[in-house]
C-alpha cells in the first residue's frame, strides 16, 4: 500500500466553545485592533470641524387647478403617496438647473469663494459640488413633504442655503408650468390652423366630384352611398324571391308524385282529396261510395240479372268516368299553376339580379366621391377635437392655480452643532473596533493552518493522539515524581505501553517536522518516568548535528554514540550514569564530517540489538525529519516511533508530510505527542490535565526544583 496517500480530512463543524477559544487566543489581536479603531474615531471626532444644521420643508404635487377643469383626467391632490414621483423631484432639486439659479441668483462662486478659498473666485461647478456636499434630502414618509437639509460651519449659512434652494425649486416649477402650457396652446393653435386648411381642400374636392359624377346624395351629411334600392326594399323583394321559390318547389314535387301513380286510378282518387281541396271530386267519390254499398247489399237478395243490379252497377261505371275525369282535369291545372308559379319565381330572381348589378355599379361609379367625403368627415371630426382641446386649455389656463411646491417651513438657524456626532461616533468606533478586531482574528485564525486540536491532528494524520503535554514544562527529574506536569508524561507512557502490540517492542525514536517542537524535553521526560517506574531505561541522543540531552543533564558530550559506532569505545565506556539509579544516558559525542551516514551503518543496527537485550525500554532522540534524513534512517530501525507536534507552530501539511516519511521508509508511527497547550486558555484540552492540577493542588506552595529547559521546543535549543 502507498504510505505516502493520505485519505482525505472530514469537514470539521465548529462548536460555541470553538469560537469562545478563538476569541480568548487571539485577544491580543482583538484589543489591539480594538483600541486603535477606537482612538482613531475619538481622534478624528475631535479634530472634525464642528457644523450647524438648518431644515426647510415644502409640499410637492402635481400641477393642477383649484377648480376642476374641462379634461377630465385631473390628479387630485392628497391621493396616493407616489415614491416614484417624490424621487423625480429630489433629483430635480439637486439638479444643475435649481443649483446653479441658486448660485447666479445669491453669487455664491464670489461668497463661498471667501468663506472657503480665501477669497478664490469659484467655478460655478466647483460650488455646484461644494452645495451637493453638504446638501441632504428626505421625504416624509406617506406624505407629499421633503425636508431639505443643509449643514454649514456657521447657522445662518445654512438656514439660507436651505430657503433658497427651497425657494428656487417653487419658482422653477411654476415658470415650468407656465412655459409649457403656453407653449403647448402655441402648437395647438399652429396644428388648428393647418387643420383647416386640410378641411376647406377635402371641402372643394367632394363639391368638384359630385358634379362630375352626378350623384346624388339624398343624405349630406353621411358618408355612405345611397343606392336605388334601400337596403330594406332589397331584403323585401329577395323574400318574395325566395318564398316563390319555396312554393315553386312544393308544388313541382306535389305534381311528379301525383303523375307516379298516373297508372292507378282509383289510388290517384284517393290521394287528390288529400293534397287538394276539390269539393266536386269528393262529392262523386262520396257518391261512388254510397252506390258501392248499396250494389253490395241487392247482390246479396238478388242475382245479377236483376234490373235493380244493373241499375246501380251502370250508376256506380258513370260515376267512376266523371271521378276519372275529374282527376285528370286536377292534374292538368295543377301542372299549369306549377308552370305559373315557375314564371314567378324566374321574374323575381330576374329582378333582384338587375337590381344588385345596378347598385353595383353606382358603388363603382361614385366610390371617389363616398372616399372624399368619407375623408373630409375624418378631418371634420379631427378639426373638432382639437378646436375642443385648445378651448379647454385655455379655459384651464385662466382658471385659478395652486402653486404645487410650497414652503411650509422656512429654515431657521440651528442652535448648537449637529456635526460630528461625538456620542454616535465614539460608540460606531466601539462596535466597528470589536468587529473588526473579532473579525481580523477569526481571519488569522482561519490563515492558521497549524494544528490546534486533536481533532486535527487525527483527522488530518489519521493517528492517534497519546499525549498532551501543558506549556512550561520542566525536568522531570527536578520538578519531582509528584508534579503535576509528571502526571501528563505518565499517561503518555500508559498510552504508550497500550498502543504496542508486542511487548517486545522496547525502542522508540522521538521525532518531529521541525525544530522546536519539544523532542529533547519529551525524550528525558518520557524516559524519567519510565525510570521512575522500576524500568531500566537507556537514553540516547542521536541527534549528531545539533545535541541538547547533555545540557539537560549537565554532562560531557565529549564521548558517545559516535565513539562506539566508529569502533573508538566500548558501549561501557560511552553510556553514563544519572542521577535516578534506573535511568542511564549516551550521549552524541563528537561527529566527524567524513560520517555522515553513520546512523545508517550496520554498527547501529548492531548496537539497537545489543540494547534491547540490555534494557527494558531504549529512547532515542533525534533531529527534524524534515531538515536531515537521519530521523527517517532512525525511525527504520527502531520498534516504535513517537511524532511530537508543537501546539499552533508548523503547518498541518508539514506534519502530514512527517509523518509520511516516517511510513515511507517502513517506520512504526504508533502515535501522536502534543506539547505547548495553553491549558488556560484552551478548554478543549483542559480536561486532560485539570483533574491532576486539582488532585495535586496541595503541592502548588512548595518550590519547585530549579527549571530547565521548557517543554515549548526546548526554548530553539533542541533540533
């Protein structure tokens, strides 16, 4: 598996508490800020010029009469707030056209020239942005007032700055009403007059067409033409029409079915009656009817022979003839009225046909004439609206006016200096200053990419953290077994012993990025309390390029580690004796500089080996992993390797990157030391170490021993 790939870091959620220690670590940064934003807005407050400010307030409307005029389309006063008409009229009153009247009218160039620029003629610009400057405007709201506000050095400038501006603005407004309504009636009465012009032309060219083309308008004063035939008449006589159609049309179809039954007689006298009322015919089929009947009941008395039969039988065959007949004399004036009806009906369409073609072509005729008129009544009709519109507004002209910008207050001369707020700016530089302050650290704290947490530490090297280690760290060894800052080294060991997975493991290098993290203190206290414990432990420095155990135990560095790995002393001879009868010490001694790679030689490997079998527990020491490459050599041949990290002191990815060389070259990373916690000022950690500070409080009288170097990177002096 790649050592050197690192999963990638989970999003980390902030807490309260989180942001609370953000605060407190970087209050410096804080009050610092704090205190020059404050003294900055105190000072400036102070040093500002003090002004005066004056308010006039006018009534902005419409335009619009006292009485209501002719148009009906009038705004009506005291209606509906209209913001967007309101801010018209504060860019009009800040505009170029009321400030620069106001500047010709006061000659203000030369005034403010003498009040500003010792006595310097002024650009009408330069004082048109002066007056802008010190100029504000507001509405009162859900009302037609605007208050204009002027600030000055001195009152009275300022209360006549606001009344003329406010009185420039009401007499522009009403010159501006004036000029265009009188303007407006100007082309009104230029359009009228070309307007009829444009009639009496239209006027002599109907006259002029309807007697070329001799029509006759039987309705002047319309403009549609008048045919032969009214529109009614034609309906009229189109009905006709079609009813003679309509009657035509039954009658021929009553006639072929009549003639389809033309074979059977005594049928077709059945049906005639039916279809028509003939009162000759159903008389004789009446009495055909009765002698029927009658022949019916002699046959039954007597025989066909007898005179009586035959008397009605040759009554009831004369009567059949003359129903025959008569039958056949209904066809035949039936098919004349058919005929008739058919005459009709083709005379009619005949008529309404000659009579479309006639208006036909009088409308051809007379289109130019109907078109002309047509034209003169459009602007006929145009002439009258324009003639109505001029009258009304000169009616609306005459009619008395409300001036729609008045003065309702006039500004008066301020009695004390509104500017500068000294209260309002003091206390915006305390709120600004603490936001700023609180924002500036969080920023730094968020450039702040060194480990803080032990959420980092894991998160980020996916390692565990086995010890916290406070700020102020002393020597095990002088501050005494019960010392509080003994009690971190012991869990430390604990975690240590827990994290291994063979007893066996009994070499541990101490390393870490960079210099100054505390490899040295963490070494001889991680091995004082070992010692202290009953365990034989050996410490051995092997950082060659930059040694610091020696001092901590005040001895010679004359002979050591190099010594033995250059075959010039026996192990005896270079490992020294302390103070505590369990804790023994090798120092560096002297490296040449044609052995640079001596760590990486068999002799060390060899010497590993021997110490293991010599002692229950071997610490060595080291330099930065990052600097040389002697911790990564180191960390290969040893059973277990501790990375310490110094609290906010290198970048999380230079600890990363640690604590993959350490992997790279096949290294036991068992875990994580953090050392130089603020406990005071970090209460994420304090839990770690405040049970202990409690339990041995009753110590906190008694002198410690004399200190040695600190646990916050051996004060620059360890690698």
């Amino acid at each position: 598996m790649d050592t050197t790939k690192t999963p990638p870091p989970q999003e980390a959620k902030l807490h309260f508490l989180d942001y609370w220690r953000i605060i407190r670590i970087r209050k410096t940064v804080i009050l610092a800020v704090f205190l020059l934003v404050v003294i900055t807005a105190t000072l400036v407050t102070f040093i500002l010029p003090e002004s005066y400010s004056s308010t006039a307030r006018i009534k902005v409307q419409r335009d619009q009469s006292d009485i209501q005029g002719i148009q009906s389309q009038q705004y009506v006063a005291g209606g509906v707030y209209d913001p967007y008409f309101i801010q018209t009229e504060f860019e009009l009153i800040q505009s170029q056209i009321i400030l620069d009247k106001v500047i010709a009218d006061h000659d203000l160039n030369r005034e403010y020239g003498k009040k500003f620029m010792a006595g310097e003629l002024l650009k009408t610009e330069e004082t048109r942005t002066l007056i802008k400057n010190r100029l504000t405007l507001s509405p009162v709201r859900n009302t037609e007032l605007i208050q204009i506000t002027v600030y000055m050095e001195k009152p009275q400038d300022a209360a006549d700055l606001a009344n003329w501006v406010a009185d420039a603005y009401q007499k522009y407004r009403q010159d501006e009403r004036r000029r265009l309504t009188e303007g407006g009636i100007e082309a009104l009465e230029r359009r009228w007059a070309g307007q009829e012009d444009k009639i009496r032309q239209a006027q002599t060219n109907v006259d002029q067409l309807r007697e070329q083309l001799d029509v006759s308008d039987i309705t002047p004063g319309g403009d549609v033409p008048s045919t032969l035939m009214t529109a009614e008449s034609l309906r009229r006589l189109e009905g006709l029409r079609i009813e003679s159609q309509a009657e035509y049309m039954r009658q021929q179809t009553l006639l072929d079915k009549l003639k389809e039954q033309a074979d059977h007689f005594e049928k077709l006298a059945q049906i005639i009656p039916t279809t028509t009322q003939d009162t000759l015919l159903n008389s004789l089929l009446d009495q055909k009817t009765l002698a029927e009947q009658t022949l019916i009941k002699l046959q039954k008395d007597l025989g066909p022979e007898h005179p009586d039969v035959k008397k009605v039988t040759s009554q009831i065959e004369d009567l059949s003839n003359k129903i025959k007949d008569r039958v056949e004399g209904i066809l035949i004036a039936l098919d004349a009225k058919v005929a008739s009806l058919k005459k009709g009906y083709e005379e009619l369409q005949t008529e309404v046909d000659k009579a479309k073609k006639t208006d036909i072509e009088t409308a051809r005729k007379t289109r130019p004439y109907w078109e002309a008129k047509r034209k003169l009544d459009e602007l006929q009709r145009f002439g009258q609206v324009l003639s109505m519109k001029i009258y009304s507004e000169r009616t609306d002209v005459e009619l008395p006016k409300t001036t729609m910008a008045e003065v309702i207050d006039k500004a008066m001369p301020g009695i004390k200096p509104v500017r500068p707020n000294k209260p309002l700016n003091i206390a915006l530089g305390v709120v600004i200053g603490l936001v700023v302050g609180i924002g500036l650290a969080f920023f730094i704290e968020y450039l702040d990419t060194s480990v803080k947490t032990i959420d980092d530490v894991e998160r980020s090297l996916q390692a565990p953290v086995l010890g916290v280690i406070p700020q102020n760290v002393g020597l095990i060894l002088d501050e005494g077994a019960e010392s509080p800052h003994a009690e971190a080294y012991r869990v430390l060991r604990t975690n240590l012993l827990f994290s291994r997975k063979d007893d066996k493991l009994n070499t541990i290098a101490i390393i870490s990025a960079g210099a100054g993290e505390g490899k040295s203190t963490t070494v001889f206290n991680l091995a004082s309390v070992f010692a202290q414990s009953g365990q034989r432990v050996l410490i051995v420095d092997s950082d060659l390029r930059r040694p610091t155990l020696h001092k901590m135990l005040r001895v010679t560095n004359n002979i050591g580690l190099t010594n033995y790995l250059l075959k010039q002393n026996a192990l005896e001879e270079v490992i020294q004796t302390t103070s505590l009868p369990t804790l023994d010490f090798m120092a560096s001694g002297k490296l040449p500089s044609s052995s640079l790679g001596i760590l990486s030689s068999a002799q060390m490997k060899d010497l590993i080996t021997e110490l293991k079998q010599h002692y229950d527990f071997v610490i060595f020491d080291s330099p930065p992993v990052m600097g040389v490459s002697d911790a990564s050599i180191l960390a290969s041949e040893v059973d277990m390797t501790l990375q310490v990290i110094q609290y906010r002191r290198y970048p999380q990815p230079m600890n990363i990157r640690a604590k993959q060389l350490i992997e790279k070259v096949g290294g036991n990373l068992v875990g994580i030391v953090l050392n130089n916690i603020n406990m005071s000022q970090d209460e994420s950690y304090y839990y770690y170490s405040g049970y202990y500070h409690d339990y041995y409080s009753r110590n906190e009288d008694q002198e410690p021993g004399a200190p040695a170097e600190s646990g916050s990177g051996d004060k620059g002096k360890s690698a």
